[in-house]
C-alpha cells in the first residue's frame, strides 16, 4: 500500500518558503495510508474491547446493542410515527410503508425547534416541550385519537435492553405492545446539557410528560440512534446496507454484527445491530499520538473536555473550531495576515464548518474568493497568499476528518467480512450527515479512501434522502413485521412440537402395539410385528474362532473379518472393507444385487490372502425379516430405498447361498440372518452384560429386546428368553399416529417410494428428517415468511435438503454460516441472516420432535421389561448405533431426557457401538457356535 502524501494535490499555489512554514504546523495532520492502517487496527481493537463483556466496563468505544434484529426486507407496511431528535431542532414524522412489491414510502413531517434554554434546562422541561409538539402534530394531521406505534430517533448514547415486545393484532384490534422498553442515556452531546435526564430512561420521561398532558397516548415503540435509523432506511431501497454512518454535527456508525460476537447479550444465533458510538474512540488514551497541540486546545475549550476526541477530529460541529484556531496559531507565529488577529477571529465558534465546503469548491478562484471573503467578515485584510493559505489549512482539516472516518469504516467492514467469511465483501453503507451530503469533496475523499483501505470490499456508498425519522419507523414496521411473521411461523411449527401428554399418548399406543404383535391371534393386524429373531442368548465371553459378517443395511455395505478370542480377557479384532451398491442394483433384480453382494465378498478373501475359505457367516441384514430358526430369514418388504425384484418373500440366506454357488470360489459353512438391531445389541452386550436393548437410530430406525418367551407366542417354549426385532418403523401403519402427524409428514409419505408405511420411521430417521425440514421450508416461502417469498427451482427437489445438514446446522458453533452455506447450494444466494436463523429454528423443532418420539418408543420398549420382571426398579443397558444418534449434536440428549420422563422407574445407561452392527453379526454366529458346541457335548 502507498505511503505517499495524501495531500499531494494539494500541496500547490504558495511559495515554496512559505509552503514550508505553513507545512511545520500541518506536518501532523498529514497521515499516510500506513498510518491509517494503523488507526484501523487500533479501532478494530476497541471494537473487540466494546464487544466483550469483561472489558466493556472500561472500554471506550462502547458497542450498544440496539435489539435491531433485522433490516427490512420489502414488505412492511403500516402507519407508523416517527420522532427524530438529534440536534437543535427535531421532527415528527407521519409514514406510510408499502411494501410487498410496492417498495413505496409516504412521509409528511413538521420540523420543531428547541428553545437553548430548553436544550440547557431540566429534563422534565425538555421532554414536556417533546409531548407539546407531538400534540401539536397529531392534532394537526388529525390522528391525535389513533394510538400508533412509534419510532424514537433518540442521536445520542443510549444503554438500551431491548425493543418494545409486539404482540400481533386480533381481528379488528390494534396491536399490543408491552412496556418492557428502556433507553438510559449515558451522555448528552453535540451541546445539550438538559439536567436531570443522564443515567435515566429517556422512553420512561417521554412517556411521563405525553400521561402529563392526558390529550392522546401512542405505543413507543423502539428507540433508534440517527445511525441505525440511517441504515434502515437505506436497508428498504438495498438489501446488501448492513452498515449506517453519520458524519454531521456529529458523527457515529452501526452495523448488523453476529450475536455470537456479542459478549454483553445472551444468545448466538442470528444479528444483531451494534450502535459502536466511535466518537469516544481514543477517550482512553489510544490516539494520543495522533492527536495534535491544536486538537487538544479545542478539547480544553469544549463543553466535554477528555470526551470525544475521536468526533472533535472529525463531525461537523469540530472541523470549523479546528480551523479558526490553526489560522490564530498561524497568525501569532507571522505566519499569516501580517501576524494580526481580531477579536471575531479569536471568538469561538466564529469560524463555520460550513465555510469550509465553500473554500474547498472543486474551482481554485472560486474557493479563494469565498476564503478571501470569509477571512474579511472577521475583521482581517487577507493578502491573496494568506486566501491560498487558509484554504490549505481547510483541505488537510477536512481531509484528515475523511481519512481518520474511512480507516474506521475499514476495521467494521473487516469485521463483517471476516463475521462471513466471505473473500469478496459487497455491502452497501447508508450515509447521512451535513459534512457527507454537503461537501462533496469530504466524500469523495472518504469514499476513496475506504476503497483503498478495504480493497477486498466492493462498497456502495447511499445517501439517506429522507433522514433518520424514515429510519425509525421503518425499525418500528420492521418489528411489527417480525412479530406478525412469527407468530404465523409459530403456528406452523406448533404442529410439530408434541406435549408430554402427546408423548405418553405416543407411548402407551407403542406399548399396546407390541403387545398385539407378540400375540398369535392379532399378529396379522398389528403393524409393529415382533419377530423372533433366535438369538437365545447374549455373549459370555468364552466365544473364540474366526467370522465372516457381512452387514447390510443402506447403499454401502461392510465385509469384515472377524477374530473373537477369549484367553483371559475378551477380546474382538476386525478388518474391514467398504463397497457400495449402485443405484440401478439396488433397484434391479435380486439376482443382480446377491451377485454384486458375493463378487465383495470374493474381492474381500483375496484382499485378506484368505481366497476360497470356508467360514461361518454372520449376515446383518437390516429390513423386516421373518426368522423360524438363525439360519434363515424371509424378506418381508424392502425398506431404505431397495426395491429389487424377486427377493420379498423368499429367505435371503437361500439367495445369498445360490449367488456363492454361481461364482463357485468360496463357500460359506453357516449363515446367521442378523437385524442390525440385534447386531448392535451383541455388540455392546459382549462389552456390558446388562445389554438387552438394542436401538437404531440412522438411515432407518428400529429396535430390539430380550422378551420372555412365554410372551412370545409365535414361537413354541416357555423358558428363558428370546431376542426380538420390533420393528417398530412400521408403527403408526395402522393410523395410530394420524392425530400427531402434520402436513408435512403425509407429504413426505405421499412421495416415498412406500406411501402409507414405516410412518413412525419417516418421523424420526435420518433418511426422512431432511424432507420433513424442506417442506416446512417450502411452505414458509410459499406463505411470504422465508426467503423473502422467492424459492429456487433447487429447494423444490425431492431429497436435496440431506439430513446431514441438520447436524451440520446444530453442532457449527458458527452455524450461521454454515446454514448460509447450504442455502447457497440450494440455489438460494440471496438468503438473509433472518433467513437462516428461521432455518436452524426449523431444523432443531424437527429433529427435537425426531429425538422424542424415539424417546417415546424406547420408554415403552424398557418399561415392558420391566413389567416382564415385576420389578419396581430397573437397571438396563441400551446398545446404540446409527449416524443420526452419533453425529447430531443434540438428539441424544433429547432423547434421553424424553425416556428418562415417561418412564421413571427405569436406569438407563447408553453405550454407543463403536464398532458397528458387523461385530455383532460375528458374535451372534460365535455364539451360536458355542451352544451348537455345548448341546453336542
């Protein structure tokens, strides 16, 4: 970056001797781009400093959270009041908000003044001649019966707790809004010393003083510094204005920051906009170095000294002082006007900002005959070099004003570039201010400047042509907006949010399902089947040998070989391999998938130098199976996305054995038929004996027990216990969960390949979850509540919202991003923040919902153990595996808290198997093998 001179142009039209001496006073207002760097960095800083809860105490530059959560997105409408007091006049403001495609804006407003000896009396003085005034204006519109909502421009630092809370309107009532609204001022500016007012709730003294009068009553609604009312009036004309910036009497930003970077407030999901009140950048000391002998002298002169110094180098009501008091210090050094001065030159306030943006004209004759003139009005006779001269001294003044601004506007765009990410920013910054709009060479400079300091940024600068009072009622529309959107979004999710009672509805259906599933008479009509599995035993430790498991269960598959040894300490060692199932086999034929199943299997022997072996084969095989004995399962309907032809109703063992004898390279010696469930049950059980529970929660979902066998009355024998594979997927198949399912779930039914089935599993596993979120999602944008109501042709495909996404969304502490990422992939690039937080909101009731009913089923499951045993306590372990149960950032917990509620008398112990369902699939064949052994023996 350049370290040149920026005052170059400039730096012409005196003698070069005199240029030099007017030079030894100007040399430190003069920064190079490195310098400014240096500002920028320094303000990012304090930034930092203002933002975190334990430093902000002592922080100078304060960080005010302004509880502005969104900026408009184009369908507010309403009539709003807006009140925009900042200066020595205010104005009362009548808007009328069109929005949805009309993007029109109507404003009548009366302009006040404000007495001195009100701006310097008692703050119940100052605030009765506010209420006077909106008296005046309402009666005058003749709306002083109507109570509107209204927006307080209040332009100065302000410690607020919140916007005031909308309640959305009845049918034929106006709105309610709550008085939960505070704005304590922290110190007047810009010349006001009303008393009796810092440190109090200005909304709480406006208030006061409109009871006071007893004529009308209206609904303050939000109170907004001119900066953030800047920014949204800006944010209705451009959606990409995220920052307001004023540079006048005073001058200050705001920008929408992540809440995650807001230490002071409690939360981290979405933005929030942040009033940085710069002005008292350097008030600890952190621009001393900058600061010049004349900087300081104006300071000391002023009504704050020690405050604001970051303003007095820069706003409107400073740069004019700064000026008089060069050319007096000038003129005492003989410098200028022949070493004389005046009484008018050595007054105070003599000297007008405004005369500044005349000197500076773009005409060089034209700047000098206004310098020549403003120079005679105070009493001086001015040689045409002391004109050339003072106009020199206005352009660094003014120019080192723009420059200081632009290096910190560069460290708040740096921040929210970083806050995205994003390598390229484009954003757009809604300017006000007397200095910006009226002296075209102060932004022109500032506008330059930024664009050198933040290069990486393509910026837009846009001027607010209706003031800060649009700004304020745009917030205050913008509120009334969020609050009628949310309350229609929280109706639609209500649909979605189940009750306790709900649940232990949910779970006593389950439990009587079951029930009827183990029955002989009603297990043709039960929807949950409770098959036998023939697994009569859990591991003792004493299996040993080498196993084969094939685990089947999604559109890959593992092929594992596996060793259990039991010298004195069990233990189990695995090698494994991958492959996966193409799209067109999992839906062709059976012949087609069992043969691509027993190629694997051969690749596997010769990867492991084990080619042609024969082994005992434990077979995972996870969709609904009707088991007689361990060897031998008959498919009862494909479920994950498998449809190959030929298979349902036949025993896949039988399928599997006849592929083996095709490629006639191997053989296998015995096949266990394994659900997952149970497989994921042995797996745990040979690590905790206390084992019986196995739980699914992934692709699919499903679960599995020891039942007592005089209880399961498909299968012949009364002692000791059986494994069996509930199925619980299929529940609800029978319409017993019609009145908890929503819109949504009979639309994901409706367009899976298997409508009217595994109902409680297309509520709750992972391949369904991602469809529930993306038709919740397609009605908000249908309904104008997402999206600004425009959704991409992407979001309409069936199964691009993957539920991965909803554990990706969950567990990012930089979720926002991660969400802006995925909509991005969906086609959505013009998503807002808003946008994303309603997606994360939408994606966490969803697998909240999930989480429960699994919790739901699982208390049924351990509660009719209990039952079983008579016992009043119960001590069990639950087997888990699946990805959605693994990498969900929440479901587990959700989960367990659920169980832990419906079924109180149960200790549950969770244990995670880490090894998946193939180990399991070896132990029930290893198993197996022990009681073949042991009944030989």
């Amino acid at each position: 970056m350049s370290t040149s001179n920026p005052l170059a142009p400039y730096s012409t039209g005196l003698h070069d001797d005199q240029a030099d001496k007017v030079g030894k006073y100007l040399h430190r207002l003069q920064l190079s781009d490195q310098s400014l760097m240096d500002v920028s960095m320094r303000f990012r800083r304090e930034m930092d400093k203002g933002l975190c809860r334990d430093t902000n105490p002592t922080a100078a530059v304060k960080m005010l959270p302004t509880f502005v959560r969104s900026t408009p997105d184009g369908t507010e409408q309403g009539e709003f009041l807006a009140l925009d007091l900042g200066g020595s006049n205010f104005r009362v403001l009548l808007v009328k908000v069109m929005g949805n495609g009309k993007q029109k804006v109507e404003m009548e407003s009366q302009i006040y003044d404000i007495p001195e000896h009100v701006m310097r009396g008692s703050g119940s003085e100052f605030f009765d001649h506010i209420a006077d005034c909106l008296a005046n204006y309402l009666e005058k519109m003749g709306i002083k019966d109507k109570k509107l909502p209204l927006g307080f421009t209040f332009s100065f630092p302000c410690q607020q707790t919140k916007l005031d809370e909308i309640t959305p309107p009845q049918p034929n009532l106006q709105p309610s809004v709550s008085l939960n609204l505070q704005a304590v001022l922290l110190s007047w500016t810009k010349g006001f010393r009303s008393s009796g007012v810092e440190g109090k709730d200005v909304v709480s003294l406006l208030r006061k003083s409109i009871k006071k009068r007893g004529d009308f009553d209206i609904d303050i609604v939000a109170v907004v510094n001119d900066t953030v009312g800047t920014m949204m009036t800006c944010g209705f004309d451009d959606r990409h204005c995220e920052v307001g910036l004023i540079v006048g009497t005073g001058t200050n930003a705001c920008y929408m920051e992540q809440m995650r970077n807001i230490d002071l407030l409690d939360g981290d999901e979405g933005r929030m906009c942040v009033n940085t009140e710069w002005g008292a950048f350097g008030d600890d000391g952190a621009l001393e170095d900058l600061r010049t002998d004349i900087d300081q002298e104006l300071d000391a002169g002023s009504l704050n000294p020690g405050k604001q110094l970051f303003e007095k180098m820069i706003s409107g009501m400073y740069m004019g002082e700064l000026v008089r008091l060069i050319l007096v210090k000038m003129a005492r050094s003989q410098l200028l006007f022949q070493g004389k001065t005046t009484s008018e030159l050595l007054t105070t306030g003599h000297f007008s900002t405004s005369y500044i943006y005349a000197i500076e004209n773009d005409k060089d004759e034209e700047g000098i005959a206004v310098a020549e003139k403003v120079l005679r009005d105070l009493g001086l006779d001015p040689s045409i070099e002391d004109c050339k001269a003072t106009r020199r001294v206005c352009q660094i003044v003014s120019t080192r004003a723009a420059h200081l601004c632009a290096s910190t506007l560069a460290a708040v765009l740096r921040q929210i570039r970083d806050n995205k990410a994003a390598e390229k920013l484009r954003i757009t910054i809604g300017v006000d201010g007397s200095v910006y709009k009226n002296h075209p060479e102060f932004s022109r400079r500032l506008n330059k400047m930024v664009r050198r300091l933040v290069p990486d940024c393509d910026v837009r600068f846009l001027q607010s042509q209706d003031g800060s009072g649009k700004g304020a009622a745009m917030v205050t529309a913008v509120a009334f907006r969020l609050a009628n959107q949310n309350v229609e979004r929280q109706r639609i999710l209500d649909t979605l949010r189940l009750s306790r009672e709900q649940l232990l509805e949910v779970k006593r259906r389950l439990n009587e399902e079951m029930t009827r599933g183990l029955s002989k008479q009603t297990h043709e009509q039960a929807s949950i089947k409770m098959l036998p599995t023939y697994v009569r035993s859990t591991p003792d430790g004493t299996e040993r040998g080498n196993f084969l498991a094939l685990d089947l269960g999604g559109s890959s598959f593992r092929v594992l070989l596996v060793r259990v040894r039991s010298e004195k300490r069990r233990s189990v060692d695995m090698q494994q391999k991958i492959y996966s199932i193409p799209q067109e086999i999992m839906q062709g034929t059976g012949e087609e998938l069992f043969n691509h199943i027993v190629d694997c299997i051969a690749d596997f022997l010769e990867y492991m130098g084990m080619r042609g072996a024969s082994l005992p084969l434990g077979f995972t095989f996870s969709f609904p199976c009707d088991q007689t004995k361990l060897d031998e399962g008959i498919l009862l309907k494909w479920t994950k996305g498998f449809k190959a032809s030929g298979c349902e109703g036949r025993d896949v063992v039988t399928l599997l054995k006849e592929a083996v004898r095709r490629r006639q390279e191997f053989d296998l010696n015995f096949v266990a038929v394994v659900n997952d469930t149970v497989g994921t049950m042995m797996t745990c059980a040979y690590e905790d004996p206390k084992c019986e529970v196995g739980l699914i929660v992934g692709t699919g979902t499903n679960a599995c027990y020891m039942e007592e066998m005089h209880n399961i009355e498909l299968v012949e024998g009364n002692s000791g216990r059986m494994c069996v594979n509930v199925e619980w997927g299929a529940f609800g198949e029978n319409g017993e969960l019609d009145d908890f399912c929503t819109e949504f779930d009979h639309l994901v039914d409706a367009c899976s390949n298997y409508p009217g089935k595994q109902r409680y599993e297309k509520m709750i596993s992972g391949m369904y979850l991602g469809e529930v979120v993306r038709n919740v999602l397609l009605d908000f944008t249908d309904k104008g509540l997402l999206f600004r109501g425009k959704v991409s042709e992407r979001l309409k495909t069936r199964g691009i919202f993957e539920t991965k996404f909803l554990s990706q969304i969950e567990s990012d502490r930089l979720a926002m991003r991660q969400v802006r990422s995925i909509l991005q992939h969906l086609g959505l690039t013009g998503s807002t923040c808003d946008d994303s937080v309603l997606v994360k909101e939408v994606c966490s009731v969803v697998a909240r919902r999930a989480a429960q009913l699994c919790g739901a089923g699982l208390a049924a499951v351990v509660d009719k153990i209990r039952q079983n045993r008579n016992l009043n306590q119960l001590s069990v372990t639950v087997g888990v595996d699946g990805t959605l149960y693994k990498t969900h950032p929440h479901f587990s917990t959700i989960m367990q808290e659920t169980l832990q509620d419906l079924a109180p008398q149960c200790q549950v112990t969770f244990l995670k198997s880490e090894d998946g369902s193939g180990k399991g699939a070896a132990l029930i064949t290893a198993v197996a093998y022990r009681v073949q052994n042991e009944e030989q023996q």
